[in-house]
C-alpha cells in the first residue's frame, strides 16, 4: 500500500508554507511505504506522477475562505479534511498555486491517473505575505494535522487491501 503526502505552498509567504512545514515533519520520519512530495507549486505533474503512484493521496495545504465563495470564514488555524473534492468545495480549495489542487485532480482523472482515494487537508491562513514562519495559530494546529495524517496512513497500511482498492 503506497501513500503519498503532498505539502502544497510557498513557504515564502508564511502561513502559505504550513503543508511544506508538515510535509518535511513527515519526511523526516521515513515511514515505509509513504512517499513525500514538497511543493507542487503550478506544476501540476508533480502530482500527476503523485497520484499515479499511490493508492492514496493525502494533500496539505494553507486555506483562505473569502466570504464571496459561499465559504463560511473559519478562524486561522481551522483544519479542514475534504474527501468529496467536487466542485462544490471550490471556495474552500481555490489556490494561490497557478493550478489549483482542483483543476490537478481533475487533469488526473481525465488521464486516467487518479489515485483510488484523495484526501485533502486545508488549514485557514492568518496570514500569507511575504516572509518566513507561520503565525501562530496556524502554527499550533500543526501537530494536529500530523496527528490526523498519521491516523489516515495508519489505517490504510493497517488493512489487507490490495493495489488499487
């Protein structure tokens, strides 16, 4: 069973950086079986060759709801988990990336190449100018988010499941 965490951001542009932030934490812990992927940025073949990959996909991103998405604004820090990546989450998933996680899900399934299962996390941003570090909020719901992630590869690695379940 292969997963593949993706940390999508700048990590230039502070909070923007939290799913590098959790990625590199995950990286660290050499994890068998569990592929790591630092920054899509706007090349949407990264996570392409990602999901191609893996039977999941577990993807880390900075999160700004504006009130004219339809989206309900969340206090910073706020952590999301998005399984139904349909349109209708749009406003929680719109990127500051080139191409959004969305318009990449949606090339990969037109391809042929989506993971069997997706799961994305967002965290609500305070603050995404330029510089280096998180804000505070965003940076305590970090363990969090690890915590949930572990639960996630746990629970797939645990089962008996065969490529491409």
């Amino acid at each position: 069973m292969t997963v593949t965490v993706v940390g999508a951001g700048n990590e230039f542009r502070r909070d923007d950086g939290v799913g590098p932030v959790v990625a590199r934490t995950i990286q660290s812990e050499h994890q068998a079986g569990v592929n790591v992927v630092i920054d899509i940025g706007s090349e949407p073949s990264r996570l392409l060759e990602a999901s191609t990959r893996s039977d999941l996909v577990i993807i880390v991103d900075a999160s700004v709801c504006a009130p004219s998405s339809g989206s309900k604004a969340q206090p910073a820090g706020t952590i999301r988990r998005i399984t139904d990546w349909s349109r209708e989450h749009s406003g929680i998933l719109t990127s500051s990336h080139g191409l959004g996680i969305l318009e990449a899900l949606a090339l990969a399934a037109a391809l042929g190449r989506e993971p069997h299962r997706v799961v994305i996390y967002t965290i609500e941003a305070h603050d995404t100018g330029y510089g280096i570090g998180l804000s505070p909020s965003v940076a305590a719901s970090v363990s969090a988010v690890l915590s949930l992630i572990a639960a996630e590869i746990s629970d797939v690695q645990s089962r008996d499941l065969p490529p491409g379940w």
